[in-house]
C-alpha cells in the first residue's frame, strides 16, 4: 500500500523532470519545493485570520512569487514580513492585490494561461520550456531563466495576447 508521503514523491517525479528541462538542477527545484512548503506554512496562520483570501506562492530558481487577493493591505505587509525569513530565496516577488477573490474568473486566467503558451512555443528563437505562465486576475507572471532578448520577447507576446491586462517579468538573466 502506498503512504503518503510515497504518493507525494510519485508525483514529484515527473514535476521534477519538467523542471530539469527548464535549466535548472535536480537539487534546485528540489529547494523549491520545500520554499514553498515553508512559505505556505508561515503564511497560513496569516490567512487563516484575514478572510477571504486567494493566495498562492511560487518558487523557481529560487525566485519566489506570492500573488493572489487578500482582504486589506495590512495582510500584504503582514506576508511580506513573513516570507523574509527564508534564508535560501534569490529574491521574492509580492504581487498580491487587495481584492475579493470571489470577482477573479478561474476560467477566464486559465484561458489567458493557455493562448501565452502556446503563442510562446510558437514563438521562433523563444524556449517556451524555460518560462513558467501564472495568470491571476488577467495579470500574467512570466518567470525563468532567460537572456534579457528572451524575456523581452516573452513579455511582448503575452501582452499582445487579447484579456491580458499586464504583464510583469520575474526573470533570472543569463547571458
């Protein structure tokens, strides 16, 4: 029978393997995993006090981005301190928004998600597998490891995709 924690490093596995594609080491993305663990763990009294909330965080290359809506801005500042703490982040990105995530379309993000993928691995001299798409709120977060050219075209084409309304880049520079 499988434990849980078995289950768990089942699914990890090909999460990993998608990663690896992505410039980074097995032991990168491994720390990753456990940032946002860590995160989530000292955000979660936070939220569990300042209702409603739609939060999510997430680590790539060690480059951590919170996003999502929370009641007040008191509650943004009150992550913000909280996240300091993990020592092993490059840096970490707060992009959380007051707001009632009831008025955010899932759907609609998702959708969004979709056509920047897609007009990205489209994209001739853009490695669509480097970069991360989070959309929240017809905001899109682009994250990865990228020349400076490869992020600015990757920005280009997500906000020359229709429902997006910005774009902000969480890229790490290579040369």
């Amino acid at each position: 029978m499988l434990t849980k924690k078995s289950l768990r490093f089942l699914i990890l596995i090909p999460a990993l393997m998608i990663g690896l594609s992505a410039c980074t080491t097995f032991g990168t993305v491994a720390e990753d995993s456990s940032i946002e663990g860590r995160i989530k763990d000292l955000i979660d009294p936070i939220l569990e006090k300042d209702q409603p909330n739609a939060v999510d965080v997430v680590s790539h290359n060690l480059y951590v981005l919170t996003y999502g809506q929370v009641p007040s801005e008191e509650v943004v500042a009150q992550i913000s301190n909280a996240i300091k703490g993990v020592p092993e982040m490059k840096k970490a990105f707060n992009e959380l928004r007051v707001g009632d995530p009831e008025q955010v379309s899932t759907a609609s993000d998702v959708w969004i998600t979709t056509k920047v993928k897609s007009s990205l691995a489209a994209e001739k001299g853009l490695d669509s597998k480097r970069i991360k798409v989070i959309t929240e709120d017809k905001e899109v977060f682009l994250m990865g490891m990228v020349t400076r050219e490869e992020g600015d075209k990757a920005a280009l084409v997500a906000r020359n995709i229709s429902g997006v309304k910005k774009v902000i880049k969480i890229f790490e520079y290579i040369n």
